[in-house]
C-alpha cells in the first residue's frame, strides 16, 4: 500500500479532508516556495518504509493522496539536485529546524504540546533562538522552522553550525540530536501520527520572517575566533588546540566531498604505491574515513553507517557489507570525542585529525588528483592556487593587470594631448614621460 508513495502522479483515490490537505500544502509552499530541487516524501507504517523523490509543483498537486495512505508522512525541508536524500545532493538550504521532543524531559513530559510552546515562546523565542516563523507539532512532539533567503550546498558548514548552537540552547526543551541533518525528513503538517494517532498540526507565527543566515550568525552565534582558551582543561603536558564549530564543519565537510571525488575521478578503483589502479588497496581506509567524516558532518550514526555502506558501493571491487561495518566501527567511538564544550560554544579537537600530508601519502593521491579537490592537496597544489588568485586580484574587471592598466591610461593621454595638436616633445614634457614612450605610443 505504501508503494503509492512513489505514484502520486498517477491517478490514485484522494479521499483526505480538505482541511488536512490545505495545511499540508502550505507546510510545502513555505519550505519549497520556488524551489527547483527534488523533495523528498516518505511514508512510514510499522517497519515498512518508503520514500520517493517530486518537484515541489507535483508534490503540492498530489499531497492529498500521500495524506490518504493513513500512514506517516514525512518531507525534507531542504531539495536535492538529483533524486537521491544525500547530504551531499542538495540543492538548496530552505530553512533552520530543530524536533523539540519535551516528552522526553522528566519536567515536561506531563505538558501538552501548546503549554510547551507557550514556554518557547516565553523564555526562548527572540532570546536564546530568533522569533521562529512556524512550528508543527507532530502528534507527539514539536518541530520548529526558521524560513532562510535560501542558499546553495557550499553555505552547508555555517548552516548545519547555526543548527548544533540552537540545539545547544533548546537542549532543555527536549531538542533532537538528530535534528542537525540537513537532509532529514520531518513530519508533515495534516498527517496522521500512528504512534499517538493525533494530527500534525501548524502553528503559524510569520510566514514572512525570512532569515539570512548571515544575519543569525552575527546576532546569535559566538563570536568565531580560531582558537579560544578551555577554561576546564587541566590535563597535563601540552594543552589541547581548541577550534570553533564552524572551523571543524568546513573541514569535514570538505574532506567528505573530497574522499567521494577521489572515488569518482578513479572511477572506483584504488592507487597503489606505484601509482597504478588496481580494484584493491585503500578501501578499508577509505571507507573508514567516511564513515567518520559523515558521523562528525551530520551527527546522525545511523545514517552515516548507511551512507557509508553506499559509498562502498562505488569502488569496482566493493567490500562485503558486513566486513565494512566491522572495519569502521572505530569511526564512531572517534566521532563520540567530537564532543560540544558549551561554556565556550566550540569544539575540543578530538577524534582524528589526519594532515594532509598523511591522507596524500595513504591514499596515493596524485599532482593531477589535487586538482579536483578542495581541502586534501600538497603544498605545491597549495602554491599554485595561491598563484592563480594572486593573478586574478591583480587584474581589474576588465582583466588587465596594475601595468597593463597603467600602460591603457599612458596611451590615452598621449592621443588625448596628440588630438589637440600638441607636439610629441611637448606631450613628453607635459606627460613627464621619455621621448621614446611618446613615440611608442604615438600612432597606436
């Protein structure tokens, strides 16, 4: 039954209340208003599961018939470029969004959901997180939405920062860990939730508050110093190197995005020490690595063993799932040291943090491989990008370099004064320039 999640365009029976549908459909139009991506729609009924990928105007079209499945209805609140609900294929970042799961919290747990918001609203909204611009709750729990100016993937680092320091300041409502996946799915306003069999409701507060994330960061976040002290550090030896959140999200992120471009540039083969691809070698490594990058990016375990199960897919000669599982398992005691200090707001450099140098050297990375990749590159790829930008500052909009320009502005002056019947040993003397410039120039 499920199964019709994936034929909504089809001509399937609509038999949900009018009301339901109407909320359901502006829950898309504010997430997805103008949005080109892929959004993701999902049901779920007992241990059945069953997703499937719409543009927003076929989603919105057809919600009353994902609605009539009486099952639970889940959707991203970010699109995708391609049908697929990976961190990595999205396509544009639509909103901020934390689960409030207060029935979890012994104080809470006995509260119904519009008495909690009501504490939100009170002790929370517009002081430690900005004025939300709607909240759903979910039959069971509450999700609340911050509308963004919507941006593209490689805005993810400060996106999915802003999202761990609001679920740092709503940690004592009962706000979800899991919430920091910018590919997650959340409960659909007008759906059934089996659990409690209530309705996911919409509470509207401004549809038309539409944050930059720009401005959050300055208003909201600690101030991003590269390395700050630890005030409760008092191991012994040489004291830890701490480095601010959004720091350690670029890094894995980027590092993420690399390990999947090796794999795609070798079109799923490993590089020996000899410099040959060969089907073996590195992919226990490399499969490590993932697994650990994902777990730090979306703090979602589960989902990064998944990923990491699909990324092994990729190599030519793929390793026995279960063998994967077994070989990066440590990925995850090493991301549990990723831990957050909130006094400070940053992150204690923990797990592992492998030098460029030392992922160059395992992973066989070769001269033209780092120029395909962003963060995993030598120092001589480093010299030459540094080179490459220097030139480009160095030239105007009109792509001429500070000489070049110079020599455009000697030349127009000296026609300038040649125009008004000026000799060439008078412009020389008016210029300030050599004879030989003038005549250079002269008949340009």
């Amino acid at each position: 039954m499920l199964g019709a999640i994936r034929k909504l365009t089809e001509n399937i029976e609509d038999t949900i209340e009018p009301k339901y549908k109407e909320v359901a459909v502006k829950n898309i139009s504010m997430l997805h208003n103008n949005d080109d991506g892929f959004i993701t729609i999902a049901a779920k009924k007992g241990k059945e599961y069953i997703q499937y990928h719409y543009k927003v105007d076929d989603l919105t079209y057809n919600i009353g018939k994902a609605i009539s499945l009486n099952a639970n209805i889940y959707m991203t609140p970010n699109s995708f470029f391609i049908p697929k609900r990976k961190i990595e294929n999205i396509r544009k970042l639509n909103a901020l969004y934390i689960d409030i799961d207060y029935y979890n919290i012994e104080n809470l747990k006995t509260y119904d959901h519009e008495k909690v918001l009501v504490i939100l609203e009170n002790d929370y909204f517009g002081h430690d997180v900005p004025e939300p611009s709607f909240a759903v709750f979910t039959g069971q729990g509450l999700a609340v939405y911050w509308l963004i100016e919507p941006v593209p993937i490689k805005v993810l680092p400060l996106w999915n920062a802003i999202q761990k320091h609001f679920l740092g300041k709503l940690k004592n409502m009962g706000a979800d860990s899991k919430s920091i996946d910018s590919a997650r799915i959340m409960r659909l306003a007008g759906s059934i939730n089996h659990k409690t069999g209530e309705r996911a409701l919409l509470y509207m507060y401004d549809e038309n508050l539409i944050y930059t994330l720009k401005d959050i960061q300055e208003n909201y976040l600690p101030k991003l110093t590269p390395y700050v002290k630890n005030p409760a550090y008092k191991g012994r030896g040489r004291k830890a190197k701490i480095v601010n959140f959004y720091t350690l999200y670029s890094l894995h992120y980027a590092r993420l995005n690399d390990i999947l471009k090796l794999l795609e540039i070798r079109d799923g083969y490993c590089r020996n020490n000899d410099g040959i691809l060969i089907e073996t070698g590195q992919r226990e490594f490399m499969c490590f690595l993932y697994r650990y990058w994902n777990c730090c990016y979306s703090n979602d375990i589960k989902q990064a063993l998944e990923n990491t199960l699909e990324f092994n897919q990729g190599f030519k000669k793929p390793l026995d799932s279960k063998e994967v599982e077994k070989i990066t398992i440590q990925a995850e005691k090493a991301y549990e040291e990723w831990i957050l200090d909130s006094p400070s707001g940053v992150y204690k450099r923990g797990g592992y943090n492998y030098k460029n140098e030392t992922l160059i050297e395992k992973l066989n990375i070769t001269e033209d491989e780092m120029k395909l990749m962003t963060t995993i590159i030598g120092s001589s790829e480093k010299l030459r990008r540094k080179n490459n930008k220097r030139k480009i500052d160095r030239r105007n909009e009109d792509g001429l370099t500070k000489r070049e320009q110079q020599k455009r502005e000697t030349i127009r002056l000296i026609q300038e004064l040649k125009n008004q019947g000026l000799s060439q040993s008078k412009v020389s003397k008016e210029l300030g320039k050599g004879i030989r410039t003038i005549k250079r120039y002269w008949n340009v």
